[in-house]
C-alpha cells in the first residue's frame, strides 16, 4: 500500500474518541500502525451516543488531527466505529435454491442467500449496518466455510445482523461531517475489535470477548469458527471511578487517576499495603488512604458487574459454546490491576488480556487496550472488501471457463 494510502479508524467509545491511522504491513495480512490521536469527551458523547454535537465535534477533530500531525499525513475520510445501546442484533437464516442445469454455487448465489436472510422485520428508524456469514449449508449439510465452485440444490446461509437507530447514526455523522472529513462505512467497533484480538483457534473452541469501557460493557461469544451473539450492557469502568470519587471525596479526574494507578480489584492479592496521597475535590486539600482500603471499594462494584455479565451470557443459548478458548479481555478498563483475577475467579473461566494480533508500530500503542477497536477498524472492512472481490473475481473466472 502506498504511503499515501493510509487508513484511518475513527472510534467513537462510551465516552472518548480514538482515531489511529495506518497501513498494509511489510508482511502478509499484517498491520502497520503509524500514529494516535485520543480525546475524552464525556460532554459530547454518552454511551457512544452523540448528546452534544458541538462538543462532539471539537472531540473528533482533535483526535484526528493529533493523528494526522503525528504521522505528518492528512486524511479526508475514515471508517467509522459505533458502540450504544441502540445497536442490536440478530441471527438470521437465508434460503436460496439453485434451479440452474449446472448446480456449481456462485458469488451471486451467496449474495442472494445473504440478502435473503437480511429480510428481517425492522422498524423504519432502524437499519442494517453489517451482515456476517456465519456459516453456510449445501444440502442441509451445515459446516460450509465457502460454498462458492462447489455444487448442490440448496444453498442455506446462517447470518449475524447488526442493526443500528438511524437517528443515532446521523447525529455521529453529521459531527464527523462538521469537522471535515468523510464516513466510508460505519461498523460495529465490537466486531471489529473481535476480529483483531482473537485468535482463530480462540473462535473455533469457543470463546467469550469481554470489552470494558468507561460507560459500556460489550459481549461477544464465539464458536465453530464465527459470532454467536452479541450485545452491550449498560454499565462500564465509570462506575468504580464514581465510587471512588465519592468514597474519598474528590473530582472525577482525580478518581480515574487513582484507579489507573493504585487500583486493585481483589484486596487479598495485595501483598504489601502502602499509602498514597491524593486531591480532595477543591484540588488543593492533601489526603491519604491505602492501596488495601481502595481495592475494599473496588471489588464489592467489580464482583457487582462481573455477576451481571454472568447472568446475562447464562441466559443466551450459547453459554455452554464457551469452550477452551475462555474469556478475552480488552478495552481500556481491561488494564486493571487483578482484572484477569477477578473474572477467572467469579465466571469460572480461564481468562487472558486480548491485544492486537498481526499488527506492529509503536508497542505504547498496539500494548493499549483502548486502542484496540480503532485499530480493529482498520483491519476489519478491508478484509471484508477483500473477501467480497475474491467471490467476484471466481465468479468471473466461471463465467469465463463456460462461455469458453
């Protein structure tokens, strides 16, 4: 890829913009991140919705232009990551059947079973943003990865829709649009991020990906290779950094500052208790706690949080499909300290801390988890657009051999 031909990944989180710019890696299906740009914007974003579109759009503009002065490029258009409430899901089936003399599947086959399954009821303030194959059945023979060059009657595909409010979508874009610069394509930033922080062997065993953000916390299960189930709840990091601004009576700035640095989910594993000093609210009252008396409030909300994300995947019909491939972790609550701890020992379940896969730059970057889902866009719909001309490319190809 040319260097002018960065791509830039636009991230609007629970409560903060992300931009990361990059491109192809000097490697085969690698990634090269070339710079950052991140700015909090709890005034003009909430829980991934727009509520001030002023606000929003000094946000996005400021972290664009971090990551354009750093890489010393300028871009004009980006893919766009979405997060909220108002996405919701489906699994959908699409049917089609082949009548032709010569039953080899093509390209136009599959997209006409994927449009088929995309005909689903939706209100007329909603609409599709991502449809992703599942799976495919030839025959009622289910485990078909890519049906195209091979032969049958029936052509089934399983699907996951993503479905979004328009209203919701237009306010992100007009902010973009406000701060000069284009949307390719929205996405689902957890599809994304799914895609760049599991392993495929993780999907194929079955997995569940846990994303922790300041207002968000986002689901996804996988297993036999693809997404199950997704889905946001509406509870996130912010609510440890509440509890600790008002347990020791000071801004919440000063509380995010404490959690990052001292913060400690599970009492017991601290070792050594130390103190530390901190801000009270008016900023210029010196006080004093310990590292042991901050993880007692840290962990009655964590074990809160980790208890409803228990009782929110028993109730989804793919619980039992999480399988070797344990728990990942990632966004950027996922950095603290006995996190891991704390879910391995409330969800049963082998976890890790999911980074970028494939991706190289600067480690200060790809080694943050709250970068993950910008640097995920990038990766994400080119690959999608890749697949897409390799079905047409075989497409082509048959055509070609018939009339021949």
């Amino acid at each position: 890829m040319p260097r002018q031909q960065l791509v830039a990944g636009l991230d609007v989180g629970s409560s903060q913009i992300t931009c990361v710019l990059g491109k192809e890696g000097p490697a085969h299906n690698t990634l090269e991140i070339i710079s950052v740009g991140q700015k909090q914007c709890p005034g003009g974003i909430k829980a991934g919705t727009v509520v001030d579109i002023d606000v929003a759009t000094d946000a996005i503009k400021f972290a664009i232009e971090q990551a354009e002065e750093k890489a010393d490029e300028i871009i004009n258009q980006l893919y766009l990551g979405i997060s909220g409430l108002h996405i919701e899901t489906h699994n959908s089936r699409g049917v089609i059947s082949i009548s032709r003399a010569d039953k080899e599947i093509t390209s136009e086959d599959v997209t006409g079973a994927i449009e088929n399954a995309k005909a689903i009821q939706i209100s007329s303030d909603r609409e599709i943003i991502d449809t992703i194959s599942q799976e495919y059945s030839l025959d009622r023979q289910k485990g078909v990865h890519n049906p195209v060059g091979m032969e049958g009657h029936f052509l089934e595909v399983y699907a996951h829709i993503i479905t979004a409010s328009v209203t919701h979508l237009n306010n992100v874009y007009k902010a973009i649009a406000k701060a000069g610069f284009n949307v390719i394509e929205p996405i689902y930033g957890l599809m994304a991020l799914g895609d760049i922080v599991i392993t495929n062997e993780e999907k194929e065993l079955g997995c569940l990906l846990i994303d922790f953000g300041g207002q968000l916390t986002g689901l996804a299960i996988y297993t036999e290779g693809s997404i199950k189930f997704s889905k946001e709840l509406n509870f996130g990091m912010d609510f440890i950094t509440r509890d600790i601004s008002h347990s020791f009576k000071t801004s919440l700035a000063q509380a995010q500052f404490i959690k990052e640095q001292y913060g400690l989910t599970i009492p017991s594993l601290i070792k050594k208790d130390e103190e530390f000093e901190f801000m009270s609210v008016d900023g210029r009252t010196r006080h004093k706690s310990t590292l042991k008396e901050l993880a007692e409030k840290i962990a009655p909300r964590l074990e809160e949080m980790l208890e409803r994300i228990k009782v929110e995947i028993e109730n989804t019909a793919y619980y039992d499909y999480i399988g070797p491939g344990g728990i990942i972790l990632t966004g950027g609550g996922s950095l603290m300290n006995g996190l891991t701890t704390a879910c391995e020992k409330i969800l049963d379940t082998q976890t890790r801390l999911g980074l970028p896969q494939n991706v190289t730059g600067k480690s200060e970057i790809i080694s943050n988890p709250s970068y993950s889902t910008a640097i995920g866009l990038i990766k994400y719909r080119p690959q999608i657009e890749t697949g897409r001309k390799q079905f047409l490319k075989t497409s082509l190809l048959k055509k070609l051999r018939d009339w021949l």
